[in-house]
C-alpha cells in the first residue's frame, strides 16, 4: 500500500528535488540539526553535509547513524558516511555487526535465490561495500583478528565488492579465514557465498561439497558453483 504524507513525514522523508540553496547553516548547526526531534530536519541536516567538509566529525555522523530509527534520515547518513570515502572506512569497520539487529545470527533455512550477490543486512557492511576497493584493502587486514559477529559482517561486504571485481588478496584472505574458523558453521557458511565472487574457488567448491554435511551449506555451495559456471 502506498504510503500517506502523513507516515512519509514522520519517517522524514524529503523530495528529492528539495531546494537546498536556500540554508545557509554552518557545519556546526547542521551537525545539531540531526539531533532535531523532527525526523524531516535530520533528513536536510544529513543531505546539506554531503556538501560539506565532514572529515572532522566522522565520529559523530557514525553515532547519529547508530541512533537514528527512522528510515530516510538513516538513508541520508547512510550516503552521507559514503561520500565521506577513506576517512570513514576505519570508523564504519569497527561498527561492524553494532547497528541495528537485522544481521544473520545462524545460517537461514531458505536460500537466497537472486543470481546476483545478497546486499549485506548489516549497515555498516552495506555502506562499505558501496565504498569498494578502498574499503577493501582494510577490511583484509580487519578479518585476520575479527571477533566473529564482526567477523560474520566483514565477509559480506568483502563478497560483494568482490563480486563485482575480484580481487586475488581478497580470495586467499577468505581462505585462511575459512581455515581458522572451520567450526563456526556460520562463517563457513557466508564465505562459501562470498567463493562466488572468485573464479579461482569452483575447483575448492567441487571438493568441499563431497566434504560437508550440513545441507544448508551444501545448498550454497551449489549456488556459487552454479554462478562461477554462468558467469566464467
């Protein structure tokens, strides 16, 4: 059903076409706009910052993500945090698995069935993938130590931005993680997913599948078989 002003508002949605030359605030009053109560405000103080300089206040645009509940403002801090590219990167890492709840606790019973890759549940996850390369190469070095709810988040977004350019790095940092984490099921489970993104795994994923067990990771070894196959 389509959704009335009424509830738009309150979600604070803004049009896109929205006038912005019109404010005049400085980085400062924009930054304790996003604390307004009224969801539409905190939706303008995010889409003026893109047009600013927010290196200094990563921290504190990553804490107003971290507390906002409605959806277009966590959009606009979401794109906001993006544009900000390489100085955000470490920040959005270390909320890995932090923000929100919608993240995959154990391995679900129903397959994801688009050929394409799963967009990463957790936020922080999806925002880096978005970042690409530069997110990459620290999010490498982050899975080597990751505790595994973060660990979990990391994978994703390093299968997705694969997916899209594969990178060598990437594929042999997946496989030592699959080494030292064998006995998380969940773990095995999204780097199996994330082995889609890499032509160089179908041999590995024609073997692990005479290997393992548990049919929901079976199931997701076929479907990376399956799109290396279409794909390459």
């Amino acid at each position: 059903m389509k959704s009335t002003n009424s509830q738009l508002n309150n979600r604070g949605y803004l049009p896109e076409n929205h006038p912005l030359s019109t404010y005049n605030h400085s980085i400062s009053e924009l930054l304790n706009l996003l604390k307004s109560k009224t969801a539409q405000e905190r939706t303008l103080a995010a889409r003026l910052l893109k047009h600013r300089d927010c290196t200094d206040h990563i921290e504190t645009l990553v804490q107003a993500l971290k507390t906002e509940k409605k959806l277009y403002p966590k959009i606009e801090l979401s794109e906001l945090l993006c544009s900000c590219g390489q100085p955000a990167i470490k920040a959005l890492i270390k909320q890995l698995g932090k923000i929100g709840n919608n993240q995959h606790k154990q391995i679900p019973n129903k397959q994801f069935q688009k050929k394409s890759y799963p967009l990463p549940r957790d936020l922080a996850a999806r925002i880096l993938s978005r970042m690409g390369h530069p997110a990459l190469i620290e999010l490498i070095v982050f899975i080597e130590d990751a505790e595994e709810i973060q660990l979990s988040e990391a994978i994703d977004a390093i299968g997705f931005i694969c997916f899209y350019k594969p990178d060598q790095e990437a594929f042999h940092a997946l496989n030592c993680c699959y080494q030292k984490h064998s006995s998380n099921e969940l773990i095995k489970w999204k780097i199996t997913q994330a082995y889609s993104a890499f032509p160089e795994s179908l041999a590995w994923l024609e073997t692990e599948k005479q290997a393992l067990p548990d049919s929901r990771i079976l199931s997701e070894i076929n479907r990376s078989i399956s799109i290396l196959k279409q794909n390459h």
